[in-house]
C-alpha cells in the first residue's frame, strides 16, 4: 500500500544507505523512515524559517516542524543568538544554573494552575516520570490511558486495548513484559461510560488518568465537548489524579496550550493534577517538563520519596532556547498561525473536494489533520478507518512539488510563524496535482 515516491533524491538515498549499515532501520525515531508511505526519506542538511534543504539541495516548505517543536520557524533569529549565548558561557554544568529557573517561571507564569515544574529532556521522560508520581502520590498502581494516544515510549503506556473495554492491556511492543502493561487499563477516547465503568469496577485501584490534552497522535481528535471535564470530576471521585499530556499541545494550541484554549468550560470541575511539556518548550532543543501544584510536586526527590533524576536535565543550552522560543510565542502569534493553518486546511480541503477525495479537517488550535474518510474522528477506531494509501500519493506529489507533510496519515499537520506568503503559495500551488494523485488509485 506504499508509494514509491517519484522523485529521486540520490544523496538521501546513498546517505539512507550508509545510515542502515550503522543505524537500525536507517533512523533514529520509526516513523522518519517513510514505512508508512513509502519511498526515501529525504536527510536534512539545513533549515531556515519555513524552509527544509535537503541533501541533494532540494528546498521543502516545512509542514512538520519537527513534529512541533519549530513554532517559530528554523532558526529563528532571536533563538540563535540565546543558543549562541549561552553556548558561549559552557555547555553543561550539573548544578543549578539561571536559565532553569527562568524557563520554570516562564512556564508556570503562563498555566494558571502550575505551581512547580521539573525539567527533563525528551517528552518520553516527562509522562513516564508524571506516571511514577502519581502513582507515588496516590501508593496506587493502575494507570488508564486512551487508546490512540501517545506518551512517548515508556513501557507501561506501550500499551494496546485488549479485547473489550477494561479489560487487561497488551504490550503494544516486543520486549515489553505483559507485567509492565498488566498495571495499564486502554479505553477508547471520548468514551465517558467506559471510563465511568471502569472506575465503577477498579477504583480503588487507579492511581491516574493520563490524556492528550487534545489527540494529535493518530490525527487531531480534540476532546468532545465535556470530556476533559468528565476526566477531572471522575478521577476527583475516585481520588484518582489526572494527568494532561500537553507535550503536543503545550504552548502550541494557545500561549498555554490545551489547557488555555478549552478554558472554563473544558476545565470547570478543576484542572489537572499533572502536566506534561516537551516539543515547543524546548525549541527545537531536548527540553521537557511535568508539573503540577506544589504539594503533589513535594513528593519528588529531594523533598520526597518519588525518585527521579537526570544528567542533562535542564541543560544551559536547551533551556535557553526554550525560553527564547516562549519568548516568541506571544499573543499575537497564535492568531497568525491559525489564519496561516486555515488558508492551508481550507485548500486541501477544497482541492480534494475537487477530485471527489472523501477527507475530514479536524483542529486543535492551529494544529490539524486531513484524514482521508468522510465522517469525523472521535477515536482510534475511526482514525484508522481511513484511506492510508491515498494519503501516500498524496504525500508524495506534495512532495514532489516541494512540500514535506508528515509522513503518516496519523500526524498532526504543523506550522510556524515563519510561514509566509511564499511558503503557503508553495503549497497552495501543489495542492490540486496532489488531490489528482490522491484520487488516482
Ligand atoms: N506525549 C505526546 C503527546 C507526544 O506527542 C510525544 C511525542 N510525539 C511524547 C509524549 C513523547 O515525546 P518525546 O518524543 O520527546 O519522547
């Protein structure tokens, strides 16, 4: 069901080579190998605001920044010089140093509930450390999570639906022990009564909830209206905490991610007990977080029992430029990303209406995804009942004419503040050819 891609790249493909002798599979994250659409995945040697080069020195209008992160373009001109900077004054110290408590205050300062932060490196680290406290907080073992959503790759959220609802998880992954996922309950998201049930059943049991904010990991599925809020009473009723996975969202969907954009209404039983950030808040640099209110943060070490430690975390290089990043995304940004978004959605929206491509546009903030089916998507069930091998031809004339969308049809589309008139002209132009490759079975 994978495209061969029409366009040769000879550098990508001689350095792809080289890459699988010395690097399993040729990548160092799967789905940078193009398995989903087929084809040579195209090495980046350089980027520049909205722009990619890549190996052969093809140019690319960027639609994945990073899988989030480059909110504000490639190399943004006020993130080099605070890289610059700090790289100047030393590289890694292993004490305290300034640049953590800045980016701390920076992110506590724009979520309301956040009282305290702790930062790491990768979103991975974030849930899993969000995981190992709540259960600490609460002397509980068991965590639900929705299927679809992505925490990064901690073992016990690696983690698939068994067959019917709360029923005992699989390991989604080899060399991941059935004991590992046997603590990990996999509900359909936006499924209130599953959830209800299953507290009902194990209560007493549950330590947390972890969600994606709003799904952008098989696609976008924002929360249906009353779903956060059902998250949060429910999880109060059982003494349950709540976990917010904003890695994706945080800082991306608003200045405070998710959680600013639902507002009062999503969130009008309470806020979350948790956080999780990552991607934007470290600027293209590996720097992540998780945070909460001051008493459940307490519980780590050194104040408390629950351990949790790192060589790099809150590194003087990444932590500057995630805090010039933050800098960057003013109010006036969000704005402009979701006109620059919408004048994108709309296009492909009207191109494949154009060549009768059945295709759903869902949002959360400026972030959205194009499935290839006609009805909206919920959850997983519904994300994967689309036209994959559609969103390969498609994929693959867009890049071809010199766009580089997310190589899976189950990835959020993302944009930066850099992407002008040009870069969208770039795109806009490429779209009806790729509608015509889409519907070309
Ligand atoms: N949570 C969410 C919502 C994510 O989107 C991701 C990464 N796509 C992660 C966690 C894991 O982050 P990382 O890849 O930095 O480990």
């Amino acid at each position: 069901s994978t495209h061969p891609g029409t366009t040769d790249a000879p550098a990508s493909a001689a350095l792809l080579e080289r890459a699988a002798r010395v690097i399993p599979g040729a990548v160092n994250s799967p789905v940078r190998a193009f398995r989903a659409v087929g084809g040579t995945p195209r090495f980046i040697r350089e980027a520049k605001g909205p722009w990619l080069t890549d190996a052969d020195g093809r140019r690319y209008v960027d639609l994945l920044c990073s899988w989030g992160p480059m909110i504000l373009g490639h190399a943004h001109p006020d993130v080099l010089a605070a890289v610059d900077e700090a790289a100047r004054r030393g590289f890694s110290f292993g004490t305290p140093s300034e640049n953590e408590v800045l980016l701390a205050e920076e992110i506590v300062d724009r979520i309301e509930p956040l009282e305290q932060v702790r930062l790491v490196s990768s979103g991975t680290e974030a849930t899993m450390s969000a995981v190992r406290l709540a259960r600490g907080v609460t002397g509980r073992s068991v965590i639900v999570k929705f299927a679809g959503c992505y925490h990064g790759h901690v073992d016990a959220l690696l983690a698939a639906a068994g067959s019917g609802v709360a029923t005992l998880a699989l390991p989604d992954s080899a060399g991941v022990p059935t004991e590992m996922t046997s603590d990990t309950i996999v509900l359909p998201y936006n499924d209130i009564a599953a959830l209800e049930e299953t507290f009902a059943a194990r209560g007493p049991e549950i330590a947390a909830v972890i969600t994606e904010a709003a799904a952008g990991n098989m696609g976008v599925v924002p929360p249906a209206p009353g779903f956060t809020d059902a998250l949060r009473r429910i999880t109060r009723e059982h003494g349950a905490l709540l976990i917010s996975d904003e890695v994706m969202t945080g800082f991306r969907c608003s200045r405070a991610g998710w959680f600013g954009l639902e507002g009062e209404a999503g969130y009008a039983a309470g806020a979350p007990d948790i956080f999780t950030f990552g991607k934007v808040m470290g600027g293209g640099f590996p720097a992540a977080a998780f945070g909460g209110t001051a008493e459940v943060m307490g519980h780590l070490a050194p104040q408390g029992p629950v351990y949790q430690a790192g060589t790099l975390s809150g590194n003087p290089v990444a932590t500057a430029a995630g805090l010039a990043t933050l800098k960057g995304c003013t109010p006036e940004l969000y704005p402009r990303l979701e006109a620059t978004a919408r004048t994108i959605a709309d296009a492909a929206s009207a191109a494949l209406s154009a060549e009768g491509v059945a295709h759903t546009v869902q949002w959360a903030g400026s972030m959205f995804s194009v499935f290839f089916r006609e009805a909206p998507v919920t959850n997983y069930d519904d994300a994967r009942d689309q036209d994959t091998a559609a969103y390969g031809r498609f994929f693959h004339a867009m890049l071809d004419a010199g766009v580089h969308l997310p190589p899976s049809a189950f990835e959020a589309w993302f944009v930066s503040g850099a992407h002008d008139d040009e870069a969208v002209g770039v795109i806009l132009d490429a779209l009806p050819a790729a509608a015509k490759a889409a519907a070309s079975a």
